[in-house]
C-alpha cells in the first residue's frame, strides 16, 4: 500500500486489503499518535499566538505563493476589481470636474471632453477595463484636452502591468514548487525490520512513477525522539541521523526502479536497543528526507515521509516486484508494500550481541558498516558479505584474516586485507603477474 494521496492506493484495492489482511494483528492505541511529518510529506506542526504578523507581509511574494489556490484567485481578483473601481471613479471626477457630464444638445458644437463618450459612472469603469486590460473598442479615448488625464492613463498602465507580473509569478512558482514532482515519488506505507547479512536491519521502500529521472538522488534518515539529559533537561524532540546503507558509503541512489533502502542496526544506530516488545511503546519518529534534482526543469526538490512504531513491522520483509520481461525490466506496482513474514527473533541488536558474546567495547565498533571491497591477493577482488555474526571468529568481516586454499594438491595461503572505498594503485608489472 502506498504513501502518496491519489496516485496507486486506490487503483490496487484489492491488494491493498490483501496485504492487511496478511498482516498480523498488533495492538494499536486508541488515541492516534501526534507525527510531525505526515505521511504525504506535509508538515504536522501548528504555529500559535505569533504576535509578530507583520514579518509576514515584509515578504508579500512567498505569503502569496504559500497560500491555497482558492485564497490566492481570490486575492487576485480582488486586486483587479478594486483597480478597476478605482481608477474609474478617478475617471469619472476627471468628467465632473471638466463638465463632460453635463447634458448637451448633440447637434451643436461644443468643448472637447477630457475622454470622449463618458456620461455616466458605468462609462468610466467600463473606460477604466479598457484602460487596464488594453482591449481598446474605440468608443471612449483620452483627448489632448487633460494633461491630467494623461498622466492617470499612464498610472493606471503602469499599476496593471505590475498586477498582472505578480500574478503570472505566483501562478508560475505555485505551478512548479518543488512538492509537485514529489507527488510522483512513492514510499512504501509500512518499514519493516529484518535480518539482512545475519544482522536486524530496518528497510523500507521508494519508487519514482516517472521515466524522467531525478538527478543527483539523496535520501536522509532521521529519528526524532524525546529524551532526558543527564542534567534532567527534557528535549522534546532530539533529531539523530542514521547512516543509510549505501556501497558508495554516500547516502546517493540511483533511483531507476523501486529501491529499498536499509538501515544496519549496529551499535551506532538509535535503534539499537528495539525490541519487538519494545517497539510498540517507542516514542519515536522516523523521517525520511529524498532530495534531488528535476531532470526535466532542472528545480531542487524534496519529498518526505516518516514512519511511527506502529507503521514498523517487526520480522518481515519486502517481496521482490522486479522481472525481466522481453529484454528489459518489468515492475509490479501491485506489489509495491507487500511483505512476508521471516525467521526472526524478538531480541534487540542490543541484546543479540550480548547473546553472541560481543562486548560493549566489540570489535566492530567506530568502523565501517556494510560494504566494502576486498582484494584476495593480486588475483581478484570480491564484495564482502556484511559483518560476521556466528560466534566462532567473533570478528567484523574487514578484520584482516588468513584463508587456506588448496591448489592442485598443494596448500597456499592467501592474505585477505582491507582496503575499504579507496584501492591502492599497482604497478604495471603487478598486474601483469
């Protein structure tokens, strides 16, 4: 089931429903959980008793943009009816005040008004729309009798061409806000947590609808929780960043097809000491910020989301929704938050440690997590596996290590040694042995 209002959750109904159905039954509060960022990426905080609303009309221009469709056509149209009214009633005391608008006989001469056919106030606002808009019938035009006259033509010019620029400005920043291309960016509506490479991992998934690309991808983790100092200080709300894992060691992604993105619970990690039990009675938010660049416009964008304990699933994973059909990839959006359930304990990572023997001070701690390449000789490279949980070499996979091989009947040790995102340069005769 997806995050995103209106796009597949309700063209996938019926999977929908059969995914919560698959789903086990967990106990929820009564009470809905405050959450700062909902689940369409909107911001859930609400800002009262501001005194200083004057710092808002300093920048007129974003308050517009910021407002809803309905206040901002209403704001514009507003804004052109009272210039219209306006400059027609300056028009019309221009008429007064030279007497155009007294009654003459039509058949004998008389002076030459200051704007020709103008006999009543609703000949004045229809002059003033003429005026504004430069529709131009033909019938009313300003004469060389009131230099007045002229000077409030070229005013009320002036006034309607800046009107409507801040009208086609608003309309096009409101049009192309960086939101609207993130309303075709997906997260899965559930995060689930899992093992992965023999340690818990928390994952969840992000798919792109479009073919277009987005442009230098980056996503972000936060957790935002309340906490104590030592002092008894209570922070309500503590953000912690969480490393993304990522083979580049970089939180950039490729996002060319639905992704799942995962999180090592290690010791460094905020989650380290989440139980399954414990899950439940967190008070914690997890936040997910992607960022990139539009690769049709070329505008900054950002979508966003965040999952509560209860939108977290305890020992289950995603299903893969990816095939290979008719020499290129097929993916199954039907599928898109599907999960099954797998062999997991209810321990934390925390507590699966203290069970494998690893100390506070373990070997793992303060190096990489994840990733990494390992070169096995001058042979070959090959990608590590992830950390080494069994407790029989209790040690971290870039631990340098001697591995026994036997060659034709001969045994030769081959020296494996780290050497993690950056790789040594060899000589040419190296690499010819």
């Amino acid at each position: 089931m997806l995050a995103r209002k209106g796009l597949l959750p309700d063209g996938f109904l019926l999977t929908r429903l059969a995914e919560d159905a698959a789903q086990p039954s967990r106990i929820r509060p009564k009470s809905q959980r405050a959450r700062f960022i909902t689940k369409n990426g909107s911001c859930n905080v609400a800002h009262k008793n501001i005194r200083e609303q004057g710092r808002f009309l300093q920048d007129v221009f974003t308050t517009m943009v910021d407002l809803k469709w309905q206040h901002s056509l209403l704001i514009f149209t507003s804004a052109f009816l009272c210039s219209w009214m306006l400059f027609a009633m300056v028009w019309w005391l221009l008429a007064f005040a030279h007497g155009d608008l007294e009654p003459r006989d039509p058949n004998e001469p008389g002076p030459v008004p200051c704007v020709t056919s103008i006999h009543s106030f609703t000949s004045a606002f229809l002059f003033s729309i003429e005026v504004q808009v430069t529709i131009g019938f033909g019938g009313r035009m300003v004469t060389e009798e009131c230099p007045l006259a002229i000077i409030v033509l070229i005013i009320q010019n002036i006034l309607g061409l800046i009107i409507n620029a801040i009208m086609l400005g608003c309309v096009f920043m409101k049009t192309a806000q960086a939101n609207r291309r993130a309303e075709t960016l997906i997260f899965s509506r559930n995060a689930v947590i899992a093992p992965r490479n023999g340690r818990p991992t928390f994952m969840f998934r992000v798919g792109d609808l479009r073919k277009s690309m987005i442009i230098s991808a980056t996503i972000q983790l936060q957790v935002i929780r309340r906490t104590v100092t030592a002092e008894g200080e209570v922070i309500p709300v503590c953000q912690l960043d969480i490393q993304v894992e990522n083979p580049l060691r970089s939180n950039g992604i490729f996002l060319v097809s639905p992704l799942i993105i995962s999180h090592t619970i290690d010791r460094g990690s905020p989650l380290y000491e989440v139980s399954a039990q414990s899950l439940a009675t967190e008070d914690l938010e997890i936040i997910v910020i992607l960022e990139g660049v539009v690769e049709t416009t070329g505008i900054t964008m950002q979508a966003r989301t965040s999952y509560t304990p209860e939108e977290i699933l305890w020992g289950r994973r995603f299903v893969s929704i990816m095939t290979e059909e008719d020499a290129r990839y097929s993916v199954d959006y039907s599928k898109f938050g599907n999960t099954v359930p797998v062999r997991m304990p209810a321990l934390s990572a925390k507590e699966l440690d203290q069970t494998r023997g690893v100390q506070d001070s373990g070997p793992h701690e303060g190096k990489p997590q994840g990733w990494g390449l390992v070169r096995a000789g001058r042979g070959g490279y090959r990608r590590g596996g992830g950390r080494a949980c069994d407790d029989a070499a209790s040690k971290p996979w870039y631990v340098t290590t001697e591995k026994e091989e036997e060659k034709k009947g001969q045994k030769k040790m081959v020296k494996l040694e780290e050497i993690g995102r950056e790789i040594e340069e060899e000589t040419m005769e190296d690499m010819s042995d």
